[in-house]
C-alpha cells in the first residue's frame, strides 16, 4: 500500500514542479517563499543542519541519554514480546550511589 501511495505521487511530479514554478510569481510572499524553498529542497536537498552545544562547541552524548536509551530499549522489547539476548551493561555510580548525569560519558 505504502509503496502505491509513493509511486502514485511520483506521477504527479511534473505537474508538482510546474504548480510550484507558477506559485514562485504569486503576490503573496510566503507563497513565494514557499514555493522556492520546496523546489530548492528537491533540488539540491535539505541544508545541513549542524548540532552545536553550549557556546557553539560540540555535543556531547551525556549518561543521560544512555540511560533514556536503555530504558526505551528494554519498553520496546517488552511491547514486542521479545527476550534480550544478554542483559545490557550496567551504568554505576559514585561510591554514594549518585549518577553524575552533567559529564560527558563518551569523550
């Protein structure tokens, strides 16, 4: 089904693009505006969009995220009825028990 939609679609591409040129001279800016950015998208595709952090350096995947990670992981192979092959790692602590979930833990 999902592929008869898209191939359906493609059918119709020529018609998109003049549809899309013709808009390109609307008085209504946004219109305009739209029109150009859809057909500079297909064109040349989406710009990149850079993920930066704070001050402009680089992100970094904080524990958090890992945590997050595994519990989605563990709830999605609970819906799906699956057995986990291994268990996954542990994530531990400091000797009081307390995550240090503001550091980096991957460098």
């Amino acid at each position: 089904m999902k592929a008869d939609i898209a191939e359906r679609a493609r059918e119709c591409t020529d018609l998109v693009l003049q549809t899309l040129v013709a808009l390109l001279s609307d008085e209504t800016g946004s219109v305009a505006l739209g029109a150009a950015r859809e057909l500079l998208d297909r064109g040349y595709g989406k710009a990149a969009q850079p993920l930066t952090g704070a001050e402009g350096g680089p992100v970094n995947v904080t524990l958090l995220h890992l945590v997050a990670a595994r519990e989605v992981s563990a709830q999605l192979a609970a819906l799906l009825g699956q057995e986990r092959e291994q268990a996954p790692p542990l994530i531990e602590g400091t000797s009081d028990g307390v995550l240090d979930l503001t550091s980096p833990a991957l460098e």
